[in-house]
C-alpha cells in the first residue's frame, strides 16, 4: 500500500513538473474581446509616451526660444556697445588731433621763445646788451629792460597755457583710450556670452530634431496599434453579431432616430454608469461614455442590425463610422439619434461621445454618459471646437 502511494506522489510530482516545464506550458487562445482591451491598453500606453515626447519636444522649443531671444537681446547689446565704440574713436581721434595740434604750438613758442633768450642773453653785440648800452637815457634804458621784461613774460604765459593745454589734452586721450578699452572688454563679453547661447541652442536643436523624430515613430506606433484595434472591434462586432449576443430591440423605445434617443431619455440621472459598463463586459468601472451609447444602440436594436457598432474605445466608434462613409464634420448640422463625437484637447484623438437628442437654432442638445460622471442632457453650439465630428447612422 505505501509503494503505491509512493508510486502515486511520483507521478502527480513529474506530471507537475511537466506541465511547468515552459515548453510544455499550453495557454487558452485569448477571447477577441480580451485582445481588443490589450490593445486599448497598448494605445493607452503609446498615448502617455506621445504625451510625454510632445512636453519634452514642447520644452525644448520653449529653451530654444528661450535662447533666441537672450541672443537677439546680446545682439542689441553689442550693437549699442559698438555704437559708444564708435563714438569714443571718433573722439580719441578729435582729442589725438587737438594734442598734436597743442604740441605743436608749444614748439613754435618755444623756439621763438628760445631765439629771443638767445638774442637777449648770448649775443651782447648784438642783442639785449646793445638796447641797454644804446640807451639814450635812464628812462630809456628802463623803458627798454621793461619792454624785454614783458615780452619774455608774455612769451612764457604762452607757454605756460600751452603746457597745461597739452596736459589737459593727454588725460582726456588717456580717458577716452580707457573708455575705449573698456567697451572693448565689454563687447568681447557680450561676444562670448552670444556664442556660448548659440553653442547651447545648436544642442538643443540637435535633441528637438531627436525628440521629433520619436514623436514620429510613436505616432507611427500608434497608428498602427489603432488599426489593428479598429480590426479587433470590427471582428468582435461580427462574431457577437454571428452568436446572436445583441437585442432584437425593445419595441417600447419605437422604430428609427427615435428609439435610441428614447432609450438614451430613459437613463438621464443614472449614476456611475455601472449598468452600462458592465453590460459591456467590464467587471470594474471604466471611462462609460461608449457603453452608454452601445447600450442604448442595443435596446433599440441598431446593434444587431449593423447601424450602430458595440465600441467602448471612443476612436473605435469614429472610425468604424469613417471606414463606412457614415461621418460629418463638427460643421454638420446634426439630426435626432445622430452619435455626436468630442475632441476636448483638439489632437483629432476622440475624448467623449453622446447622442444627439435634437437641434434648437445654433444649438445641438445631446444625452451624454459619463458626464459629471451621471447620465444628463448638455448642449453645444453648432461647430464648436470641442467637436471632433458625428456618425451618422443609416437607420
């Protein structure tokens, strides 16, 4: 008896071993249905990658514009600087002329000056001595000596003015070379802060073309995963249609444009949606704007006969109506049990859906689920922009 339950152990222990063994691991084919919410789930990924590329490109504009502007205020800068350059040269060469000038006036006094001393002093024969000596008399001689006196003054008052001129001149030149060099210092600052913003604004172009360039691919991705989430609602919609899941509708909300506009009347002031989303197939709640339309699609019987599609995905609505030639622009002026789509971020990615209940002058009144997170009646003006379009039924 002990080796036949050693023997039965054994057993139950390969056979587990077995089936734990990867190659040996068998996994039920997922339900349509399941692989549709996968890809939900995938676009929803992909969108939140797309959201954060797009901040990261927007920020690095926003560095970039950033950048552009410091450098046309640099820009400014140094032109102004050059400007005050300009003008201190204009005056270093007034002032360098006017010292030059000054210097040689100063010469030519002092060589005259030089001359009369020279005629005055070293040349007796002929000079200063012979005035004193030919004097007619004392008051004469004294005449002579003062007239001298005076001249020799005079001649040194000049020089004396021209000196200071000079000195004046020099240290004005002075300054204005140190003003000079100073706006030079301060353009050739202004200068390398300009190229370091350039040397930064090529980088980040470099990583905006990179940030691009993954917005791309992700849109691409995207792209592709809608599709094929397009193809799995399309091929849901069919098997659910082939098993007989949908409502023949209920005769109570009538016939045509009216009956889903009925059943959607029915549900106004129903709370939290969970009728409606799991009805859908959802065992927690979800975002129930689709369910809601589904729903009332399903109890007037429009499901089933293929006018309207059974989609909880907003975009999977759209584009089952576009891919039939069934859809209108926000423009469109709608009619009674019209699907009315929403675009609240305006990146022509469906965020909301409703019915349309009727129109009354420039305004569109629709029943919408999940608004306030309730069933109730909003209203929009023709064309707004928070529409995306409307799918229009062939009832």
């Amino acid at each position: 008896m002990k080796k036949k339950i050693i023997a039965i152990i054994l057993l139950l222990f390969c056979v587990t071993a077995f089936l734990d063994f990867p190659f040996a691991t068998v996994s039920a084919k997922k339900s349509t249905e399941q692989q549709l919410e996968e890809k939900k789930q995938q676009i929803e990924n992909k969108e939140s990658d797309l959201k954060d590329a797009s901040s990261e490109a927007d920020q690095l504009q926003s560095e970039i514009d950033d950048y552009e502007s410091k450098i046309s205020e640099l820009n400014k800068k140094i032109k102004t600087q050059e400007s005050k350059r300009d003008k201190v040269e204009k005056q270093l060469e007034e002032a360098q002329k006017k010292l030059d000038e000054a210097k040689e006036k100063k010469e030519k006094y002092e060589e005259i000056f030089a001359e009369r001393m020279e005629v005055m002093y070293m040349y007796g024969s002929s000079g200063y001595l012979d005035v004193i000596f030919s004097s007619s008399g004392l008051s004469d001689l004294i005449s002579n000596i003062s007239n001298y006196k005076e001249l020799v003054t005079y001649d040194q008052s000049i020089i004396n003015n021209l000196q200071q001129a000079e000195a004046e001149i020099a240290t004005q030149t002075k300054k204005i070379e140190d003003d000079k060099k100073e706006l030079d210092t301060i353009i050739a600052g202004l200068e390398a802060d300009k190229e370091d913003l350039n040397v930064l604004t090529e980088a980040k172009k470099y990583q905006l073309t990179d940030a691009n360039e993954s917005i791309e691919a992700i849109e691409e991705q995207l792209d592709i995963l809608e599709k094929e989430a397009i193809e799995l609602n399309d091929k849901l919609y069919e098997e659910n249609i082939k098993n007989g899941n949908y409502s023949n509708g209920n005769a109570y909300y009538g016939r045509g444009r009216t009956a889903v506009v009925n059943a959607a009347k029915a549900q106004i002031g129903n709370y939290n949606g969970e009728k409606f989303w799991s009805w859908y197939g959802f065992n927690y709640r979800v975002s129930w704007c689709a369910c809601f339309v589904s729903w009332c699609a399903n109890e007037a019987g429009y499901i089933k006969a293929g006018v309207i599609p059974k989609f909880s995905y907003v975009d999977n609505g759209a584009n089952w109506f576009k891919a039939r030639g069934r859809w209108k622009g926000r423009s469109y002026k709608p009619s009674p049990g019209d699907i009315i789509f929403f675009d609240w971020d305006g990146n022509g990615v469906g965020n909301h859906v409703g019915i349309v209940e009727y129109v009354s002058g420039g305004t569109v009144h629709t029943i919408e689920g999940n608004t306030s997170n309730m069933c109730a009646r909003r209203g929009y003006s023709i064309g707004s922009w928070s529409i995306m379009g409307y799918g229009v039924p062939n009832y």
